[in-house]
C-alpha cells in the first residue's frame, strides 16, 4: 500500500496512530499531509473547521477555535502523533499533546514553540536553534517520488510536446490585486526567449486572476503548449506537468510551487520579485545552487528536494511510531 494510499483509507479511522490536523487552506495542510504520507503507516486525516475565536492568538492548548462539528471530531482512541500545520491549528495539536500526543508542527506556531516535539520551519523563516527544530529548505508538500513517478504514466502523452518542454508555474500578488495583463504577457514572453523552440506546460493559480489568465493563453498563441487555468474543468494535470518538465519556471511569489519544484529533478527558474520571507526563500534557493533567475545560467545543483522525506525519516528514527 502507498503512503498516499494508507492516508485516503484511513481518513476516517479513529485507531490510526497517526493524525493529520488539515487546515482549510490547502497549501497549509498540503505541509502536514506531505509528512503523513511519507511515514508508511496509517493515518487519520481530521478536517479542520474554524469558528470565530479562531481570529485570536490563543496562548495555551486549546480547542477554543474549532467549529462545534470540528471539534466532535476530536475523541479517543488517541494517537501516538499529530501533525499539523499553521498557527491556527497548533492550539489544538497541544491540545492532543496533553492527551499523550507527540506533537509535530510545520510552519510558526505562533506561540508555545518549545512545548512541540518537533517543529519543521523553512530556512527563509529564520527558526531559532533548538533541540525541537529541524530547518527545511523550502517547505513540505506532497509531490513526492512516488507521486511523480505516477503522474509520469498517468500524464504520458505530454513527451509529444517538443523538446524542451517547460513548466510554468504562475501564480499572484500574494495579497491585493490580481497580477495585471502586462505582467502575465511579460512573463510569457520571457519564457518563450529563454526556451526558443520548446513547449510549454503552463499551470496558473488563484491568485493569478481570470484576466491575467486570458492574456496568458493570448501570449501562447502559435507555440505548442497546454494550459490549465485555476477552475478549468476535467483533471488538473499539475503534477504531471511537473514530472515531465525538462525546464520548470515558477513565479517568485509562491513557497509552495517553488518547494514542489525542487522536487523534481528538472533546473528550476524563478521569474520576478518578491518580498520579505519570499524573497529570504528564494535567495536560500539560489544559495543552495538549486535554482536561478529567470536570464541567467542555469542552476548548479539539479538534485531532487525530499524534506518531507526528511522529516519522515527522523519522526522514524526518534520512535514515536512504536
């Protein structure tokens, strides 16, 4: 059975040893799930729902957030770990502690850093030395080896596309406005003179906005490629967009993209700026010879990221398991 496969089957099991607490944003819960589904075992995915109290930055275990149907989820038989991720969600995981819970946190906590057993923060987060802390570079996604080596069957037409075939990861101003036209245009462009004579694999997201997307699929006309837009119907090919990438270029303004990226073991460009820990992440990336802007000489280092593997691997070796 596949890890990913364990944690569908047991999503409903009380009696799993394992639980994920999944925050309503996916790209949060994809961090926690991302370890789950490396640790072989099974796992109870809790779908998290927040009430009004959830606004506060509660400084105790607490399940004070939770909605009501949410918080009648939480019930014995208790697991040997939680895994979770976001500062709303690490009230409850001390919550489970105290019920007997090895507690393991990505992302800030917000509060209560010292009481986790373990915490997974990104390097480009700046996380203080500690006993409990293991630095990531990057963050903890889902897309693993296994993941990819599945979306390379399910997606096998796309090596009819002409070489070399280059996904493009859009995504948005991370608050605020949609990205505007001529930064979609411009992007495309960009794209189409570094890689003259590819194909392109482009994925854009929901922060990228309908209209920058329409000027998207304007700047492909007349190169082979294929596009799926945020909301498009039918299956989303991102990941197989991704394991048949010889090229990837992602926009600067999106951790997890950038993380999931890495995963491959394709070179990896970043288009445009960003700010603050964006900004830290991608300059932790080119230090790391892993990825380049978008222009310049392809990265040094095409080795594959795997830090969920990682911190999988040391769940195991510490022996929460049992």
């Amino acid at each position: 059975m596949s890890a990913s496969k364990a944690v569908a089957e047991a999503a409903g099991t009380d009696a799993a040893s394992v639980w994920v607490l999944a925050d309503p944003r996916p790209g949060t819960a994809n961090q926690a799930l991302g370890i789950a589904e490396r640790l072989g075992v099974p796992v109870r995915v809790v779908p998290l729902a927040w009430g009004p109290l959830a606004r506060l930055p509660w400084p105790w275990p607490t399940l004070a957030g939770l909605g009501p149907a949410a918080r009648a989820l939480l019930r014995p038989p208790w697991p040997r770990v939680v895994i979770s991720a976001g500062r709303r969600s690490a009230p409850i995981a001390l919550w489970l502690k105290q019920h007997g819970a090895r507690a393991v946190h990505a992302m800030r906590p917000g509060f209560g850093a010292s009481s986790f057993d373990l915490l997974v923060l990104g390097q480009h987060d700046r996380p203080p030395q500690a006993p409990n802390v293991i630095a990531i570079l990057g963050a903890c996604h889902r897309l693993s080896p296994a993941v990819l080596a599945a979306a390379r069957t399910r997606w096998c037409d796309l090596p009819t596309l002409p070489s070399p075939r280059v996904a493009v990861l859009v995504g948005g101003p991370v608050r605020g406005q949609r990205m505007a036209d001529a930064e979609a245009r411009g992007l495309i462009r960009a794209v189409r003179d570094r890689f003259p004579g590819g194909s392109f694999l482009v994925s854009t997201s929901r922060r990228t906005g309908r209209h920058a997307s329409a000027a998207i699929a304007e700047a492909l006309a007349g190169v082979p490629h294929r596009l799926f837009r945020w909301g498009d119907a039918g299956e989303n090919p991102y990941a197989g967009f991704l394991a048949w990438a010889e090229a990837i270029v992602v926009t600067a303004d999106s951790v997890s993209m950038l993380a999931e990226a890495c995963a491959t073991a394709a070179p990896v460009f970043v288009a445009g700026d960003a700010a603050g820990r964006h900004a830290r992440l991608v300059a932790s990336l080119v230090a790391a010879g892993r990825v380049a802007r978008l222009g310049e000489p392809a990265p040094s280092a095409v080795v594959p990221i795997d830090e969920a593997g990682r911190v999988a691997a040391e769940i195991r070796a510490r022996g929460w398991l049992g």
